[in-house]
C-alpha cells in the first residue's frame, strides 16, 4: 500500500500486505520503496493462481496530456454530433453489492458518449471493451483519485474550447466515495463551483439532512438512483 487508502485488514491477510511511504497500520509489515525484499519472499511464498484468464488488452494512461492530445478531434467530435456527452464515473471501490450502480452505468452510457473514470471505482469495469468514437476511445481511463486534478484540467480545457464554464459542458459527475480523501476530492470539486455531481452510493455521514439541504440547494448535489433513471435525467 503506497498512498491508496488502507482498512482494518482481516488477522489472516496480515502477513500479504506490505506498506510503504506516509502509509501504515499496526502489526502490517513496512517496508523502504528501496528494499521490497520482504514483499518478494512473502510472493514467492504464496502459491500464486492454478489457473489464467485469456490475454486481453486494457487502456490506461489518459491523463490530461494524453486526452489534450486530442483536444481538436473531441471538440471536433462534440460539433459535428459524433460525441453527444462526457461522463466522470469516478470514485472510491467496496464490496457492497449497491456499488454495482457504477459498473452498470457505463455499461448503458450510450455509444455516442465518452466515459472519463479514475480512482479505485474503476477497478469494477475498466476492462470493458466500449469500443470508439472516431478512433478516441470510449473508456478512457485517467488514472487514480489523486489524478482529479488531471480531470478537471481536461474539464477546464473544453471549457475555453466551447466558451462555457464546467457547467455548461455536457459533462456529468457520477462519483462513489468510501474515504475521507474522497470528501476531499468531493470538497474541491464544490469548492470549483461544479454542480449535479450524483453521489454515491451512499451519503457520507457529515452529510446530515440540514447539509444535504444546503448541497442540493447551492450545488444540485444528487444521490444516486438506479443506472436508467439516472441517465434519463441526465440525458433529457
Ligand atoms: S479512490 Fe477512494 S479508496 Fe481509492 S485511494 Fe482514493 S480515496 Fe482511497
């Protein structure tokens, strides 16, 4: 574990995590970035996987230089129509099975859009094969939680490319959260202004109903509902 958010691992898993960095936790070994050793062994160790899946390719590596890279072809995309509408599916990952939410949303994004992801969220379906737009790729992954940075300046480049602000872009915000660093990626995205952000899938507990009032209020913050009715909102 590097700078990604650690939990309470379970007493039988102990012995395969490692730490590293600013991150820790009692009774995980830590190990130097320039010493792994220990992790090495403990893998070798393990027995490793009795069986492979088929080879399969995956795209990442779209942060803002890459996809402003291409910043003639999407702005040429969203003029003539080929490219109808962006979504930021982003966020934290968990084991509850309501997280699915997110996975089945890019599933039924339609074929005419183009879905930025980042963060542990992604990790549910960033293999989808969701084919392209004009040879830009539909899933375009930009990296993890800490690259929301990367995201807004992509967002803030088309802004001066259609002379709007971030919200006047058709962009959509659909984010999941579990930690505390994604309140505060969720913070400075507030903090920028940017509105409808649908979040999920539940409310962080600061989130009381008098503050909720005052994020729907101010910011349209959304929570999430069902992947169809979202879209059909969204998408009006
Ligand atoms: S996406 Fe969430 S869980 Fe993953 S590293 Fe970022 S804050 Fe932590």
């Amino acid at each position: 574990m590097t700078s990604i958010c650690i939990q309470k691992p379970k007493q039988t898993y102990k012995k395969n995590i490692f730490t590293t960095g600013t991150v820790g936790w009692p009774g995980v070994t830590h190990v130097s970035k320039q010493n792994l050793g220990p992790l090495v062994d403990r893998a070798l160790e393990l027995p490793g996987y009795t069986e492979d899946k088929p080879d399969m390719e995956i795209l990442v590596g779209f942060g803002h230089n890459a996809v402003l890279g291409v910043a003639d072809k999407i702005v040429a995309g969203v003029k003539d129509g080929s490219i109808g509408h962006f979504f930021l599916v982003g966020g934290c990952d968990g084991v509850k099975k309501s997280r699915n939410y997110y996975t089945e949303f890019v599933e039924k994004t339609p074929d005419n859009s183009i879905v930025l992801t980042l963060a542990c969220g992604k990790f549910k379906f960033y293999k989808q094969q969701l084919g392209d737009i004009n040879g830009i790729p539909r899933l375009l992954d930009v990296g993890q939680c800490n690259d929301a940075h990367s995201a807004v300046l992509i967002a803030v480049a088309l802004t001066k490319a259609f002379d709007t602000d971030v919200n006047g872009l058709p962009l959509s915000f659909i984010i999941s959260w579990y930690e505390q660093k994604a309140v505060a990626v969720l913070l400075s995205l507030l903090h920028l202004g940017i509105k409808d952000i649908h979040l999920g899938p539940s409310l962080p507990a600061f989130v009381t109903p008098n503050v909720l009032d005052v994020l729907v209020k101010n910011y349209n913050l959304t929570p999430i509902g069902t992947p169809e009715g979202d879209l059909k909102k969204i998408l009006a």
